[in-house]
C-alpha cells in the first residue's frame, strides 16, 4: 500500500509531493497506517479535480495504490474531509515519508 500526496497552488504555485509506503514501516506502524487509510475512506470519495477553487487556495490530489486499481482523490482546502486531513497529518509526521518538489 502506497499513498502519494500532491499539494498544490496557493500564492507561489509550488507543487510538493509526499509519498509513504507500507512497506517501509514497522509492522505496527504499517497496521496503524492500514486503520488510517480505511477511516479516510478513499474509495468512496469523489474523484475528480473541484470545479472551482481560490485563487491562491490549496489543491490536493491524493492517490492510493494498493492490490486492486489505484484510486485517486481531488480536494481543496474547503472541501477537505476531516477524515482525510488526519490521514494527511499522520502521513506527515513519519520519519518514513519521502518529499520533493516538482
């Protein structure tokens, strides 16, 4: 299980991706990150890019690759589910996570 965060937009444009694989993480690591992703709920969000978003607004595009088809996930600062800004913070407090800019 991969999950790849691309944040985008606001006032400099700058794109940052974080990514976190399950792979790399101790096992009880791995299963709390296997409890987040579930309570995020990815499969059952929408999946395409919001139709309208601020000027200088943040844009998310969050992708999960697992056994099946990978699902991807589009958000804006407004519309960022509680659920999903956890996911996001836990991903980015490990050590784990990989980050670069584009």
């Amino acid at each position: 299980m991969k999950l790849t965060i691309r944040r985008g937009g606001g006032i400099a444009g700058i794109v940052a991706q974080t990514e976190l694989d399950a792979q790399v993480l101790p096992e009880p690591a791995a299963q709390a990150f296997a409890g987040e992703i579930a309570r995020a709920n990815l499969h059952d969000q929408v999946a395409k890019p919001p139709a309208t978003q601020w000027p200088d607004g943040q844009l998310y595009e969050i992708s999960l690759k697992e056994a099946g088809p990978p699902v991807t996930c589009f958000y804006t600062d407004e519309s960022l589910p509680e659920n999903v800004r956890l996911l996001l913070a836990w991903v980015d407090g490990r050590p784990e996570r990989i980050e670069s800019i584009e």
